[in-house]
C-alpha cells in the first residue's frame, strides 16, 4: 500500500491555518479600502514586528524572497511609508525603519487582524485559546533553538 501522509498532522495543519489565515486577510486588506496591497500590508506588520531590521532579515521572517520584498519597500518608500537607511554595522547593508505615517495605517490593520483572530477563535474556550497560543510559542521558540544550533554546527564544521 503506497504512503499516505496524514493531512491533519501538525505540519500540514499549521501549513493550511497559516495559509488560510493569510488568504482572509489579504482578502479583508483589500476590502479596507487602505491604499495598499496585502504583501505592502504585511511588509508594513512585519516590520512593525521586527524593528529596525536588514531587509534580508525581514524577508526571510516573512518568508519571502528578498526581490519580492525590494518591489513592496519600493513603494512604500515612495509613499513616505518606510525608509532604508545605512546599517552602522555594515555601510553596505540597508536597514528597513517605518515613519511617523505608518502608524496610522497600522492603527487601521490592527482591528482586522483581531478581527480574523475572533473569527477563527469562535466556538474555542479562551483558556484553551491562550494554551494555543503559549503551545504555539513553546513550539516556535524549539524551532528557533534547532536552527540555531543548526548554524553553529554548520560554522564548526566550516
């Protein structure tokens, strides 16, 4: 009998929420009448997210090729939205910042991100909610500590 993947194992469940979750929010940022893409939306959260970042930093969080990334800062620098700045670590490298402009877009796709977040939470008792969330976290930050270590062993073995 050939293998059958289980479609409701933790990768593929996480996969399919995670893609879920994104296509209803792309669809609710269009609806918004806000003046941007959901990939400009995004980039805006995610850097929101991460602070001042290198802009391949900021891509590989968001999972995204660093073009694709270049094509939506493009034109949210033109709309005053972010700036790449010189890294003072490394002149060479660009360091992604929000402008004073940018909170009031990210105060308009804050509710419909907590809108999604009650819809897809409807029938779930909010303490199983919050054990989610901190089950989420744990299993994020194991994820984080594989890839570090990781990394160091592909520098030792270098």
């Amino acid at each position: 009998m050939p293998y059958r993947p289980d479609p409701d194992s933790f990768g593929f469940l996480v996969t399919d929420v995670a893609r879920l979750i994104r296509s209803e929010m792309d669809r609710r940022i269009g609806l918004a009448g806000l003046g941007l893409t959901a990939s400009e939306a995004r980039t805006l959260t995610h850097a929101a997210r991460a602070g001042a970042v290198r802009q391949n930093v900021l891509a590989e969080r968001m999972g995204v090729e660093a073009m694709t990334l270049s094509g939506a800062l493009d034109r949210l620098e033109a709309r005053g939205l972010v700036e790449r700045r010189p890294d003072p670590t490394d002149r060479r490298a660009k360091l992604v910042h929000l402008t004073e402009k940018t909170d009031e877009i990210l105060s308009r796709i804050a509710p419909i991100s907590a809108g999604i977040r009650a819809d897809v939470s409807l029938g779930i008792d909010p303490d199983d909610w919050k054990r989610l969330i901190d089950m989420l976290k744990t299993t994020r930050a194991n994820l984080q500590a594989i890839k570090s270590e990781a990394s160091g062993e592909e520098s030792d073995a270098a």
